[in-house]
C-alpha cells in the first residue's frame, strides 16, 4: 500500500513524525488528502496503539500556516518582511549567498543547521553537502540538544552509538529502571508495552528516578525522587551496594571487559550513607534499589532528556552502561542501557553524520580511514574531507554573534524557541549576513529572521526513511502531494547543490536513490549495515532493524554485538570499556541571588515548539498553556497561589509563566515545558554550558529567582498521553 493512485481511498502504510518511538500508521486518502489516521497493527514499534499526538497528526497537513511557497525578505525590510518568489528564484538566491560568502571569507563563515524530524535521505545529502563539497564542517542538528550524550556515552563505553537492544525486551524485562525518563508521557506508547509487561508478571518492577513525580513516576514499584543532577552519584552508589552485596557477574567482567578495577576503586568513594546525602533520598531507599536491581534475572535502563541534557550527561551514560556490564544483565533479552530518542528520526542523522563530527555509516571527520573511505563514497579526492570537527550548536550561534559564521541555513528546525540562552541566538541570527529557512510552516520564531523561506514538504508529502529508537527504519512513502511550491527537503537541497556546481555529486531523482548511496556506507568495524535494505524492500515487508546484511538468508539482529554466544565489542581489544566516572557539581548551583534550581521538559499533547501541535485544537484543549512547576513550601514563601503569574529569572534572561503549585516537585526546585515562545518562552532561562564530550547544553539545570507578578491566570491540568 503506497503512493497515489486515481481510486477514491487509499491506505498507506506509514511512520509517525513526532517522538523517537516510531509507530507505524496507516493514513486515510481520500482524493489527493489525507482524511484520517489507524495504528498500524502489524508494526513492531506499536502494534496499532497511537498516542494523541499521533492520533491527530493528519490535521497539520492541512492547517493554517504551512509554507507553500517561497519568499525573500523585502529589500531594505525588518525581519519578517517577506514578499512571495518563485521557488527557482530563491534557490539561485540561496546558491548565490552562499557562494559569495565563501568566496569573501572561507567555507567556515557558512553553516548548515538541521533536524531529526527529516527523512535519512535529507540528513545524508546535507551532511554529504557540507563535508563534501563546501568545504567545511560545520553541519549540526538539533539532536545536539537530544540525545549527543547518549551516543558519546555508548561510543565511549561500548564502541559504537546506538542501543544494544531491541522494543523486544520490554516483553524480557523483570525490572525497568527510568532515569529523567518521563516514558508516559514523551514516549507513551513504549511505556504501554512497560505496564503490559508488568500486569502480564507479576513479579515485574519499575523503578524511576526524576526530581518530579510524573505520570511514571506514579506507576513506579519505587520513586526515588532525587536532587536534580545528582544521577550520576545514585548510579555510583547503587553499583557500589551491588559490588558490596557480591551481585555482579565476575565471569562476564573477566571475559568482556576492561577497567574493572579503577572502577571498583572510584565506587569505594560511594557508601550509601554519602549518596543519600549527595541525592536526598533515604539511604533505606538506596538499598531498596540495589536489592531490586541484583534480585532481577533481567533489567532495562530506560533514560533520556533527564541524563542527557547536563554537564555530565555523557559521564552518567558511561555509568548507566558500568551498570548493566557490571552485572553481565547484557546482550540477552531483557537487558541492556536503552536510551530513548526524542526525535522521530535523531537515530537516523547521528547514523548519517550529520552532527559536526560525524560521516556517513557511524564514523567520524577525526578518524583517517572514516575519512578515506567516506571520500571513495562520494568521489571525493583524497583530503578532500577537512579532519577537525565542525561547530557544535552552542558554539555555533556564538560564532555568528561574534561575526565568525555569517551564513546559515536552517533546515526543519527553530533554534531560536529551543535554544538556551535564546537571547544569543536572536543576536547571532540579527547579525548573520545570510539566512535561510527551510521549513514546512510559517510563521515560526526562527523564520522571522530569514533572507530567504524555502517551502519543505511534510512527512506524508515526500519519500523518505525513518529509524527509531530501536534501529529499526520505516519507509514513509509519498501519500499526497504538497502545497503548490512546496518540495522535499532533500530535493530543496540538492537544487542547491546543483546549482553550487556539484551536480554529479547530487543527481539523485528519487529518495529510493539517496537510500542506496546511504546503504553503500555499510560499517564493519560497528556493525552498521543497511545493505538487506531498500525503500522497495521496505514497502513490502514492513520495518526493519539494522544490522541487516545484504545475504538473502539475513536476518535483522535484535541485539548487538552478540556474536558466537558470546559478546564482542567494536573498541580496539573487543572488550567494553568500564569507566570510572566521579560525581561532580553542575555548571551553575543555586546561590543567594538565584536560589532555585529550574528544569524543563515536555507535555504529553504537544510537541517541540508547536508548529504542528499548536495547531490542532484537540492538543490544544488537552495541553493548552504553559506553567512553571512550584512545590507548596516555596508558592507560600513567595506569597503564590495556582494560576498567579511569575517571573522566572537567570543569568541570562527571564520568562513568565502562570503557576501550578504542586507537591509533584521538590522543594527549592521549579519545573516547565519548554513548548511555549514569546514572554512564555523558558529557554530564554536556560544554560548554555555544554558537556565537554558531547557538548549538549545544560537544558536540564539552572540557577534561577522567582517573583509573582500578579494574579488571576489559570494553569492547565495534565491528561493522559494514549487513546
């Protein structure tokens, strides 16, 4: 079921744009629109559930808003002052400006910044732009803001990014260990599978750790509420209780891994006593924990935003991967570190390259024979790839302020609503000589600031692949057709290449094209292998978790580096690396003048800057404002009732928001989604120190103030994620 036929109704089988879970669904057209939306009950990623977001997806294709044509800022007009063009003519624009620039100050005063909501097949032609044939690296995503600690951490601990496992062991689990994962409601169909695994066993466990009582948290067998940025001492202790109480595996440590001992060394320094105190937890808790921990014959470790987006995020990831290696809970159902992706299609881009330091098949600008062998992929000669990684998103905006980077391209993203510290963003972006903005609606905070507006299509409106949180890709075919001038991204930025010169690089007629190009950069050294794949095979069998070899007997691994009945590892010796990770303070901690501690997260109805959601009025009524999260000891401090606006404030900015006073957060600590713009817009709060590996920004922890404003605006209530 695919493409447009001339019959009355079609079904075709597709993937959801929103969260990393990747539910398949089955979209409703009815003479050149889609009218309707059904799981699709034989996909793997959700068996035929959908959340709401998902549920409703079919209404942004058709809403007020979208991006139907090209436009160029007016001459000598503000920032959004635009008149329509010709889609032609703004691609010779953008091919121009882009030439100029690099002719008048090198290829680094150019940069591309894109997004986990595109199709692999975009992702891989902008990456293959950059690097390529600009000459410059300086390509990032916003999956630096998402999930770049998880992948730093798997490479470092494991040797390659990605899970290990597979959606498969949620039904092997006996006990599931949530870390800054708020499963119900950012990935609330996974989390479904979680509750029908333990109402099918009984013996089954959950336990969560996260400074507010979520909708998990709620489910949880045990809520250890702990101090926020404090995960990677509770990791710490509960390794230490599981090594004291003699629960890990000395055989799997002995044959798989390397480090053990300097490990064992640093978990000394985390008795239980000190933990409970670095956590504020009781130390009975602790030992709760491990007990449920060393008790399970198998466990998952669920995390996300809530380890990611922090100084230490990286650290914490190696941790969470100490756990399992420690207590041989790995590679065998059930088991395993499984971080869960945020974007529909992050996994994707970071398998492309399309973070600054990235090529093609799991490899990096850094590495000489990832180089050489990405250069014989494109035709490129040999040198042709620069060898030092690119700016990172943080950096990036700084280097446009500074006058450093003076053109950029933003593709299916909106940096100046995500962001931290967005007043920088607004001044780097006010000061660039040359901005673009592709995209699939307007108007949008970024947008604002463009020279030139390129009409992307959506989803359901292009050919493209996507991969989930668990490998696995699923082809979204071309369902309708987009509005008037609207293209596919990856078409969009082909034209561009063309017209840069590069046309034999970038000959591509179709997005089916594109994919087998991505699975000629098949990776032995990781294990990375699209070569059993293709957009025909796709179509016909449905999703397909990579690895998958090219063989007609192959079948898709489900876990990784499983081989022989035993488990080798893509580091130099095979082994896993334990690494020995102190706790250390975050970058900011509360002081008399910001005595609060702010962190950020998401709704369960809409979704990253609302471009889509915010438009669909069932979201709407189930999500409808924004709020900032206060515990009860701290509104009566402050003299603050439910529904009173506060100015929240940092270093670097601050928003208002209405209150919602609630004991579901800790004392001294403040809460809000980050979905809101305008005077709402919390990351004009937020930090931009980065994690010095994965240079992911601090999103999840800051030193802030409060003050009411006034009185008498209402918050909103939470609903539930999945019908």
């Amino acid at each position: 079921m695919s493409g447009e036929t001339d019959t009355p109704t079609q079904h075709v089988r597709t993937v959801c744009p929103y969260c990393g879970v990747g539910c398949g669904m089955i979209l409703r057209v009815e003479r050149g629109r889609v009218v309707g939306v059904s799981g699709d009950k034989n996909h793997p990623a959700n068996f035929g559930a959908l959340c709401t977001k998902g549920s409703t997806v079919h209404e942004t294709l058709h809403v007020p808003g979208r991006l139907a044509y090209a436009h160029r800022r007016r001459a000598g007009g503000a920032p959004g002052e635009f008149e329509r063009v010709p889609v032609d003519f703004a691609l010779d624009a953008v091919a121009d400006g882009f030439k100029k620039i690099i002719a008048a100050h090198g290829p680094d005063a150019v940069a591309l910044y894109v997004s986990g909501q595109l199709s692999t097949e975009a992702q891989y032609v902008a990456n293959k732009l950059v690097k390529g044939f600009l000459g410059t690296n300086n390509i990032d995503s916003n999956s630096r803001l998402c999930m770049a600690s998880a992948a730093a951490g798997y490479k470092t601990s494991l040797g390659a990014d990605a899970p290990p496992g597979h959606y498969e062991d949620f039904e092997h689990a006996d006990l599931f260990f949530a870390l800054g994962a708020n499963m119900a409601d950012c990935h609330p169909i996974l989390f479904q599978r979680l509750r029908r695994r333990m109402k099918s066993d009984a013996r089954a466990r959950l336990i969560v750790a996260d400074p507010r009582r979520t909708a998990t948290a709620a489910e949880a067998t045990l809520f250890l509420p702990l101090r926020p940025g404090s995960d990677l001492a509770l990791l710490n202790g509960l390794l230490h209780l599981l090594l004291k109480n003699g629960a890990v595996d000395p055989d799997f440590i002995a044959r798989c891994t390397d480090g053990w001992d300097a490990l064992a060394a640093l978990l000394a320094d985390y008795p239980p006593d000190r933990v409970a105190a670095l956590c504020d937890l009781p130390e009975a808790d602790l030992h709760r924990a491990a007990e449920m921990l060393a008790a399970a014959p198998n466990f998952l470790t669920l995390w996300t935003q809530g380890i990611c987006q922090s100084t230490r995020g990286t650290w914490s990831t190696n941790a969470i991967c100490n756990l399992h290696l420690a207590t041989g809970r790995f590679g065998r159902p059930g088991s395993g570190p499984f971080s869960l992706t945020g974007q529909p299609n992050a996994m994707g881009g970071r398998e492309v390259g399309y973070l600054a330091s990235g090529l093609p098949g799991q490899r990096n600008v850094t590495d000489a024979r990832d180089r050489a062998e990405t250069e014989a992929l494109w035709k490129l000669p040999a040198g042709a790839i620069r060898p030092t990684p690119g700016l990172a998103a943080v950096d990036l905006f700084k280097a446009m302020e500074a006058g450093a980077v003076r053109a950029l391209w933003v593709i299916g993203s909106n940096p100046l609503a995500t962001m931290p510290n967005r007043d920088r963003v607004r001044r780097a972006l006010e000061r660039a000589e040359f901005v673009v903005v592709q995209d699939a609606y307007q108007p949008t905070e970024t947008g604002r600031y463009a020279h030139i507006l390129l009409p992307g299509a959506l989803w359901a409106e292009a050919a493209g692949t996507m991969v989930n949180s668990s490998r696995m890709v699923t082809l979204a075919p071309r369902a309708v057709a987009p509005p008037t001038d609207a293209r596919p991204d990856w078409q969009l930025v082909c034209e561009v290449a063309r017209r840069l010169g590069f046309g034999a690089a970038f000959a591509f007629q179709s997005a089916a094209e594109i994919f087998d190009e991505i699975a000629r950069s098949h990776n032995p050294r990781t294990g990375y292998d699209l070569r059993g794949m293709s957009h025909a095979r796709l179509a016909r069998d449905g999703a397909l978790t990579w690895p998958l070899a090219p063989a007609p007997d192959a079948v898709e691994t489900k876990r990784r580096y499983v081989v022989a009945n035993d488990l080798r590892f893509p580091t130099p010796n095979g082994r896993a690396q334990f690494l020995a990770r102190p706790f250390l303070p975050d970058a900011e901690m509360p002081d008399d003048a910001f005595p609060f501690v702010l962190t950020t997260g998401r709704l369960a109805h809409q979704w990253h800057t609302r471009t889509k959601t915010g438009k669909v009025s069932a979201l709407n009524k189930l999500n409808p404002a924004p709020f900032l999260e206060i515990h009860p000891a701290d509104a009566a401090a402050l003299g603050v009732e439910t529904g009173d606006l506060v100015r929240v404030s940092s270093r670097r900015g601050d928003a208002e928001l209405p209150a919602r006073v609630s004991t579901d957060i800790r004392v001294g600590c403040c809460w809000a989604p980050f979905h809101w713009a305008e005077r709402a817009s919390i990351n004009a709060v937020t930090s931009e120190a980065t994690d010095p590996i994965s240079l992911q920004p601090e999103l999840k922890f800051c030193a802030v103030r409060l003050a009411r404003v006034s009185a008498a605006i209402s918050a909103p209530s939470q609903q539930p994620a999945t019908v």
